[in-house]
C-alpha cells in the first residue's frame, strides 16, 4: 500500500497559532512557540476561524498542547460547549503532568460531547483519529 499524500488545503493564523486543514479532513491547531495558554478573545477567534475552514461541518481535530502552561475555568467551559461544532473528535499531543491535569480536569468537569485521547506524538495521534 502506497504511502498517501496528505497536503495543507487551507491555512489560516490566529493569534496564538497556526489553523490548518488537511486534505485528509484533520483540522489542526498549532500554536506559535512561546503560547502556554490561550485566553477566551483568543478561543473565540479560533471558533470562528474553525467554523469557516471547515464551512461548520465537524472534521477531525488534533492540538499540539505540548506547551500549554494553564487553561482557565471560563475558557475549559467554552471549548466543551462548542468543540462539536467543529469538532468529530479530537487528539491531544501532550507532554506533561500539566496538560494532561487540565485535560483530565476539562473531561471530568465539563463533559465534552465528542471523544478526546491524548498522545505523546502527532503520528499516534492522526493513528487514532483515522481509525475512527
């Protein structure tokens, strides 16, 4: 079996990060070095940045959070309120006690309507989504 060619079908920046979608149908969010948290201004102009991309049909998503330093209450609220919106499911590579507490917390607390996995890389992570 041919190794498949995946290519950036569109690309757009927001504040924190870069927004990409695949031609694969993964949504990615890839944050600027240096972003260790993202405040509700910039969550909302990622949604919107989100719904347009995938013209508000959900896709699957993968974060990079490897360097995520914290993530407020408000803000844990707003994504599990809107992530299926944009969102079928959605993998997290991670690499710390951190973001895996304030994803654990976010589950726990908030209930998201769409499966979330965490990964230590974004090749285990597209492994899972793919597979769903």
């Amino acid at each position: 079996m041919g190794k498949e060619n995946i290519y950036i079908i569109k690309e757009q920046k927001c504040d924190v990060g870069n927004i990409i979608l695949r031609s694969d149908k993964i949504l990615m969010f890839i944050p600027f070095d240096g972003v260790t948290t993202c405040n509700l201004k910039n969550l909302k102009e990622m949604y919107a940045i989100f719904m347009d991309l995938t013209n508000g049909i959900p896709h699957l998503y993968y974060s990079d959070n490897t360097n995520l330093k914290s993530f407020g209450s408000e803000e844990r609220v707003y994504v599990s309120a809107t992530f299926h919106d944009f969102a079928l499911a959605c993998a997290i590579k991670e690499n710390s006690a951190i973001v895996r507490f304030i994803t654990h917390s976010m589950v726990y607390l908030n209930k998201p309507k769409i499966p979330i996995k965490m990964f230590k890389t974004e090749k285990d992570s597209f492994k899972w989504l793919k597979s769903l």
